[in-house]
C-alpha cells in the first residue's frame, strides 16, 4: 500500500504585501492511495466486510471551514473513499441557529467466492435450470432397501454436478444514508427532522423445501435475490423550560422488498410440458416456491415529558403509539394447486396491522 499526504502549508510574506485578512478559517487534509492485494486462495473471509480490490482511493479525506465572527461552520470526513466500504459524514451550521448533518455509509457482505449452482435467474426471484438429473429411481418412499436404485441415482447427480455446476456471486451491499437537521426556533424550543434511506441488494445462500412432510420432502439451496430499500422519516420537536423538559416526535418506516417471492426449478423432475408436477410413486411439484421478507409500514409517535420536583427529586413520563402495517398477497398453498384434494382453500392478502400502547413513569427521589 502506497499512502500519500497532501496539507495545506503557509507562506510568510511583508505586511504590505499581505492581502486583506478572513475571517474564514480552513483546514484540511487528503490522503490518497493505491491498493494491490494477492488473494491466491480467494478466500471470501478475507474480503467479509471490506473492498480489497487493486485500485486507487482515499483512506482519509477531510475539510473544515468556518467563520467564527459570523458564526458559522462546516465539516466534511471520509474514509475508503471511492470503494464500497467507504464512510462519509459532513455537517453545516451556525452556532445557536441551526444544524444539519448527512451520513452515508457503504457496508459490503461476502459471504463466499466459491460457490455453485445449477440455476439461471430468468426473472427476479425466478430460478431454472439447463436440464433435470434422468433419475429413474422415482421413489419417496420404499418398502425395502434399494441399494442398486440409490446407487444409480447417485452417480447420475455426480455426471449432473460435473455437467452443469457453474458459479453463482453470494455477497450483498448495504448501503445507508441519513440527512437531519436541527433549527432552534426560539428560546428553549427545537425542531428536527431528519431523513434514513437504506438500500441492502445482492444474493445471499437460502433454503426451499418441496413436499408435504419428511421423508417425502426435498429440499434445495439456492442464491435468494435481496434487494430491499427502507425509507425512514422522522419529526420531533423539543421544549426546556426553567424546571421542565418536553419532547415529542414521529417516525414513519416504509420497508419494500423488491422480490415478493422466490420459484425455483425442481431438478428431479421431468413432468409433462405445461404440467405443473411429475409422476413418481405420488405427484411431485415441478417448481417450488416460498415468500420473500414482505413489504411492511410502520409509525410511532412518542411524547416524554421531565421536570424538577422538590427536594432534588425528578418526575418523568413517556407515552408511546405504534401501528404496524402489511397487505402482502397471499401465495397459493401449493405450486400445483390443481393437484389438490380440495382447491378452495381460502385465498387473498394478509392484510393486517399491530397496534401498540405504552406508557411508563418514574419519580425519583434522591437519598
């Protein structure tokens, strides 16, 4: 690694000539460098939470201006700049006044450098394959052992792997950034409002089961597409008084997730075109298919209130109100709903909200 410092430095010169005197201070300093990394094993714990790629960036930046006289001042700091584990924060304001500050933080996850699949992504959350494994020993369920059957089966799925293996990325990429700012109205009273936005996308290792209940159920592991996006706003607002402190403030959290559900391909199966499950010794879904994390809101509103007692003592209370929604559509009980017994199972969307109400209180009296 190669760090280069880069400071601001100060000529002295004659008085006459001298340029006219600011009131602006200003201080900085940039960091750059250049990064080369031999990772001869690929090994993914190495890279876990951090971007070790052979490029150039600037581990520390940072800049300060500000005008004391007219009361004023700005901050500005990085680390990692320019690569995907970079943390930036800057803040402006005036003393007194008012204040507003952003954050942006970029949190890489890798969880493997080396891992396989047989699935293609056609669509978000959709997964199939190439082709199935020619297995003709189609049993869930034996009455006696079939030691040649399972043999057979087992080194067609060894010619399958070997075949139609290929590599398939599983890391995510959590972005957040916040902005919030703080106005001091009047005497006593402030005002905050400040904005989150979280992005978290990628692919990460994940589970489907296909069947009624062991031993009859099959499971898969797969890469499951993540790609959520959380916008968070909030407002409060502050009052101190002499002997008294109130607060009151508002958050609203919406949560989407992009991919409501996760379909993949049954690699055993070798149903009928347009058919929805294969025949073995019962039917077998074709497909498999389990919900994803579903899009949510939530608000909560909270009031807490503070005052001097006599004696040295303190009262305190908080209030607090809480409503979670969801209207996430409901997935069908089966892949192949056709197949089933009874086909009217009930159907629609899961809409449903939690309401929460809390209240707590304390009076203090010191010894």
């Amino acid at each position: 690694m190669l760090l280069l410092a880069a400071d601001a430095f100060g000529q002295t010169v004659p008085a006459a000539a001298q340029p006219p005197a600011t009131p602006v201070e200003v201080s900085g300093s940039v960091t750059p460098a250049v990064l080369g990394l031999d990772n001869s094993t690929n090994s993914a714990k190495l890279t876990e939470y951090r971007d070790l790629r052979d490029n150039f960036y600037l581990p520390k930046l940072n800049l300060s201006m500000s005008d004391k006289s007219a009361g004023w001042y700005f901050d500005v700091s990085g680390v990692n700049v320019s690569r995907d584990d970079q943390t930036i924060r800057a803040e402006a304001g005036a003393f007194g006044r008012w204040r507003i500050n952003a954050d942006w933080v970029e949190t890489p996850h890798n969880y493997s450098n080396k891992a396989l699949t047989p699935y293609h992504a056609n669509a978000p959350g959709l997964f199939t394959v190439g082709a199935t494994v020619p297995i003709t020993f189609k049993k869930l369920a034996t009455a006696a052992a079939d030691t040649p059957g399972v043999l057979a089966s087992d080194n067609l799925i060894a010619q399958y792997q070997s075949t139609f293996l290929t590599a398939t990325p599983l890391a995510v990429q959590t972005n957040a950034g916040r902005v919030a700012g703080r106005w001091f109205a009047v005497e006593g009273l402030a005002l905050d409002v400040a904005y989150d936005r979280r992005d978290k996308y990628g692919s990460k290792s994940a589970f489907g089961p296909i069947g009624d209940r062991p031993p009859r159920t099959l499971n898969i592991q797969l890469a499951e597409p993540v790609d959520y996006k959380t916008n968070e706003l909030t407002l409060g607002a502050a009052h101190e008084g002499e002997a008294y402190q109130v607060r009151a403030e508002y958050q609203y959290s919406d949560f989407a997730n992009q991919v409501d559900a996760l379909e993949w391909q049954n690699v055993y199966t070798t149903g009928q075109p347009g058919a929805t499950y294969d025949v073995w010794d019962r039917s077998v879904s074709v497909f498999g298919r389990r919900p994803l994390p579903p899009d949510n809101r939530y608000h909560n509103l909270t009031a807490t209130f503070g005052a001097n007692m006599a004696r040295a003592s303190r009262f305190t209370a908080t209030a607090g109100y809480g409503l979670l929604e969801q209207n996430q559509t409901l997935l069908p009980y089966s892949y192949n709903n056709d197949q089933l017994a009874v086909k009217d199972l009930p159907r629609g969307t899961a809409d449903a909200s939690i309401n929460t109400v809390n209240f707590m209180a304390d009076y203090v009296i010191p010894p």
